[in-house]
C-alpha cells in the first residue's frame, strides 16, 4: 500500500510536471511561426461550419428593441 508520504510526493511532483508542460506549451505557441501558405490557402477558400444567412440591420434592431420592450413589461 501507498504511504502518505509517497503520496504526497508524487503528488508534488506530478503538480510540477503539470506546470512545466503548461509553461512549455505557451512557450511554444507563442513562437511559433506561422504558414503563410497554409494562411494564403485557408483564406482563398470558403471557411466555416455552415452557410450563414447574413443578417438585415433594420428587422434585427427591430426585433431586439421590441424583445427588449417586453421583457421590462415583464419585470414591472
């Protein structure tokens, strides 16, 4: 059986692991350079999950004003 004490040091010492890999990811990702073909190529084609209907300014503000009517009729 484990002790409190072998338990307590491996705990210490996958905490400090732990740490290391976060801090050497970050370093990672903040040097990395970046493709500028792969960017180039990303760009020209169409990116997304799903079509996207674009959304008419004048009947969204409307719909949210009136949204936004009703919803302080109901907290008075």
């Amino acid at each position: 059986m484990i002790t409190d004490n072998q338990l307590y040091s491996l705990a210490i010492f996958l905490g400090a692991a732990a740490m290391l890999l976060i801090v050497l990811y970050h370093f990672l990702e903040v040097n990395a350079q970046d493709d500028t073909d792969l960017a180039r190529e990303l760009s020209s084609d169409k990116s997304g999950v799903g079509a996207v209907k674009p959304a008419h300014s004048h009947s969204h503000s409307h719909s949210q004003s009136q949204s936004q009517s009703q919803m302080g009729d109901e907290k008075r």
